[in-house]
C-alpha cells in the first residue's frame, strides 16, 4: 500500500468476462500496487478471494512458513505430523503471485476461479477490506454482511478503545 494510513475502502458490483478477467475498480488498484505491480491472490473463505499487495503478503507468509519450520526442526510437530500435512496442503494450494491484464483486469486462475463460485459473464462484489482487496460470490458477501453487521458497532468501539 501507499502508506501504512490507507485504507482500501469501497464495494463495487463488476461482472467477470467470459475470459476470467475482472476489472479491479481504480480506487482500490491503485493503493494496492503503489508497492509494486506483484499482487497475490488467495483463497480465504467459500466464496471468497483476497488480492495482496506481494510486498504485503510475502512477509506474513514467510513469518508462518518460519515459525513452522523452527517448530518442525525442534522435533516439537514430530506427533503433528497429520495436521502438519493438512496445513502443508492448504499452503500449496492457498495463494498464487498474479498479474494484471491490460485496464486493471484480474484474471482469476484455475483453482481460484470454482472456490470463488462465479461463471463468466456473473456478477462479482470487489470490496475493500482495509488491507487487501476482496472479491466475493454476491450470495456469499450478502450473507457475510447479514451476519456481521449487527456486531459492527463493538468492532468499531474494540479497535479504538
């Protein structure tokens, strides 16, 4: 991002095109690739993607990959070793580095594209969630907000008590 103060803000309605790709709303592209072009798309919850600055991502991930690699060398995950699989899994499988099409256009890889849960030519919600980007299966956002909405207020009240 720009600065650790922007925040990325906004929901936008776009429809994904029948070659995968996405246009990313310009109030939201561009405080993400002010760190640079690389952005990182991840699978988050059903029906749900989040798009990362790279710079931003690559940090959090090497600090998870490290405690779990010290853990791991410590002989501490030796009776783990099933669940250490199960993360190793997700991990693999969790987030790939991406590159925009020509006019801010994501185009969504395989993998992410059934995860998501949107056919060429359906509507996409692109919100800002603050530090990264999402995009949402519209029945799946309505739900998410459904849900969380009546508790915004405490959230709010949490974060600057």
């Amino acid at each position: 991002m720009a600065a650790a103060t922007d925040l990325l803000l906004g929901e936008f309605l776009r429809s994904l095109d029948p070659r995968y790709r996405l246009a990313i709303p310009p109030e939201l592209l561009d405080p993400l690739v002010a760190a640079g072009p690389r952005l990182v798309i991840a699978k988050e919850q059903a029906g749900c993607l989040s798009l990362w600055s790279a710079a931003t991502w690559k940090p959090r991930l090497d600090a998870a990959v490290d405690v779990l690699r010290s853990k791991l060398q410590a002989g501490l995950l030796a009776q783990r070793v099933g669940q250490l699989q199960d993360l190793g899994r997700l991990l693999s499988t969790r987030q790939k580095t991406v590159s925009l099409a020509g006019r801010g256009r994501l185009v969504l890889p395989e993998g992410f594209r059934d995860f998501l849960g949107v056919e060429p030519g359906g509507d996409v919600m692109v919100v800002g969630a603050a530090v990264c980007v999402e995009l949402w299966q519209p029945a799946a956002w309505n739900a998410y907000v459904t849900a969380e909405m009546p508790g915004f207020r405490q959230r709010i009240d949490d974060l600057t008590a």
